[in-house]
C-alpha cells in the first residue's frame, strides 16, 4: 500500500557525458512504475538517432527566447552554445495524477529547479572514476574537439555540485543505476513527510497532533 | 557500486501487534544484504515457541535493573510490567564492518534511539487499518484480557507517533513491507550526507570545498 499518491517530480542530473540519458531511458524498463519523461527543448541540432518530439523539442534560437519571455520554462540553460530548457505546462497535472515526472537536466538546471520545486528529489548520477567520464566524451565522437574539450572543463566544475543534490547514484552499470533510482522513488514515496497525511486518514488520529 | 561502505543502523518500531517481528523476520530472507539482528532483552516470560538467544535474551528482573546501572543499554522501556530493551554491546562495531544493524523496538524506546543514535533509519511499521491491528491483538491469544486492553490503549498512544518517524511502511503484505524496507535501505546508502565522502576520494575532488 502506497500511502504517498502524488507523484515525484525526479530530477535525473550530473556532468555531461555521464549517461543521464541511458540511465533515464533504462528507467523506463520497469513496468511496475508510472514513469513520464518531461521531454526538454534545445537549439541544439539533433545527433544522430535522435527524434524531435521524443529525445528533445528542437527548436530555433528565435522560438526559444520567445519562450523564455513568455515564462514557458521551468528552469533553462545555455551552454556551449545552445538552449537547454524544461517546459513547464502538464507537470503539475501529471504530478497529481500520481505520475513520477522524470526530469533529465544539465547541472545548471537542476540547481534553479531546486528552489522552484523544493519536493523534488535530485539526484546526481556520478561516473565510478574521472578516467570513465572523459572516454565517453572523448569517443561519443559526435561532437567536435572544441566542444569535447569544453564539456570536460564543465565536468570538473560540476563534480564539484554533487553536495548540492539529495541522492548521489555511480553510473557504474546502467541497469544498477536505474534500479537504485527505483528504490529512491519507493523510499521517497514512504518518507514520513510525504505519507503522513494520508496515514492519518488512514487511521482517523488526529490530524492536528505533534504539528 | 555502493559509495557509503558503513552499515545502517534500522531501527524496525511501531505499535503493539503491528507485526514488527515478522516484518523484521522476512527482512532477513532478502540475501544481498548483510542484516544482522540485534536481540533484544526482556523480562516478560517467552511466548510459545520464542528461543532464548535467538528471539529475545530472556532475564530476569533483577539482573534486567543490574544491567540498567551497568548502563549496558541503548534504550530500555517498561510497559505491561516488564522490561524492554536493546544491548549497546556490538552495536558499532557491526556497523563499522558494514553490516546492517536491525533493531526491534517499541516507540517509547525508538524516541530514546533517535536521541543517541541521529544517523539511524527510523521505520515506522503501520497497519493498514485500526480494525487489523485490534484484530490481531485479539487473536494473538497468548495474552490475558486486561494485557490485551492495554497494548490497545498503548496502540492509540502510539499511532500519534507516526510524524517521528523517518519512513512509514503500511503493513498490509508482510513481504511488501519488507521489500520497501529494502529500497529505505538503498536509497538511505545513496544519500549523499552519507555517500559524498566516499565520492570525494573517488573522484578526487577538493574535500573541502562548499562546506
């Protein structure tokens, strides 16, 4: 019995090039769970696979800070160039639905979403060595050496963040991430303060007791 | 990978006739974890079937109030005239070798725990209904009437106590209130107050910094 009925919002975050993405997407596995992804908006050009719509919203510069004025974003970022950015309608609907809204976000971001929405559970996902970290970057090989170079200076600064966020979880094997992030959202979901309200219409105790 | 290598302090309370031992028992059936029951002392005579040494250390009065001045408790409590209580003894040193310490305890000595022991993890187990829990007190059947009316009272009390607590687990399935106790005890190890010292040395970035 789940006594929590609201949903998380679950912000998946941590240095560039350490998996957030297929650490998010080896999410999405486990059925028993009622998972969303908030689908981000970039100005940056798709790589190769990806598909408007389900890996981001690729939009223009123009249309992005049309966007930004128009207050549509959760939280946004510019780095190397582009926009990065969460848009804000449907996650309260789907919060009260009872959907876990899964939010994967650059380092910047998460920091802004955690004064906006301070339920959120943060979670930083950790490379298991700096050596790990700098392979995938230097072998995703979509990107120029410019851009690499700039990605791992963004690293050293963000690993320095990690403090900053609820949970730290080791990407050392996607699959044991994924299923430690389950076993984030089953804790949370029991935590006292989410679950006490409806432990005491549960019980019908006194609901102004010990506040 | 798990950052945090020290073991956990569980402490497994709740009201009378919740069903913390089984709860505590099927915990123990989970392999991957390294759980080691702290027995509890007692000065009430043995239920049908209780094994000295393994369920409970079964004293008497007087050598129960010998070890109260010896300050070789935790935490002890007196209800329905006898002694309750938990042996410092093994405690840290279990920890320390990463060991997951479980304890069993009433609520009056939880909140004594709490006190002494901050880093602990505190699990509220509830029933999933006022009616389940009196039931069960009823057809326990190894208590007289009058014992049976004051864990009653003692359970009214006790339901207050709920918002003390670190988690609630509902106990409508023995087996999945055990498995949520398990995801407590992996997210508690990603945490990052507990985890952000190991991931420091793992990646060596400055310990000091943002302090």
């Amino acid at each position: 019995m789940k006594l929590n009925q609201r949903g998380l919002l679950i912000v998946i975050s941590g240095p560039s090039g350490v998996g957030k993405g297929t650490v998010r997407k080896a999410l999405f596995e486990f059925d028993e769970h009622d998972f969303v992804y908030s689908i981000s908006m970039t100005t940056r050009p798709p790589r190769e696979g990806e598909v408007d719509g389900v890996d981001y919203y690729f939009v223009s510069k123009d249309e992005f800070e049309r966007r930004i004025e128009a207050g549509a974003f959760l939280e946004y970022a510019e780095f190397v160039g582009h926009y990065y950015g969460t848009p804000k309608d449907k996650i309260d609907a789907y919060l009260d639905e009872g959907k876990e809204v899964v939010l994967e976000i650059e380092v910047e971001g998460a920091l802004q979403v955690r004064e906006k929405m301070p339920d959120a559970v943060f979670l930083f996902i950790a490379p298991p060595s700096r050596e790990a970290l700098y392979n995938r970057l230097l072998t995703r090989g979509s990107e120029d050496p410019t851009t690499v170079v700039n990605r791992m200076d963004k690293a050293e600064r963000e690993f320095l963040l990690a403090h900053k966020y609820d949970y730290i979880i080791v990407n050392d094997d996607v699959h044991n991430a994924a299923d430690k992030i389950i076993a984030v959202v089953r804790a949370e979901h029991a935590k006292t303060e989410r679950s006490i309200q409806s432990y005491r219409s549960m019980l019908e105790v006194d609901d102004s007791y010990g506040k």
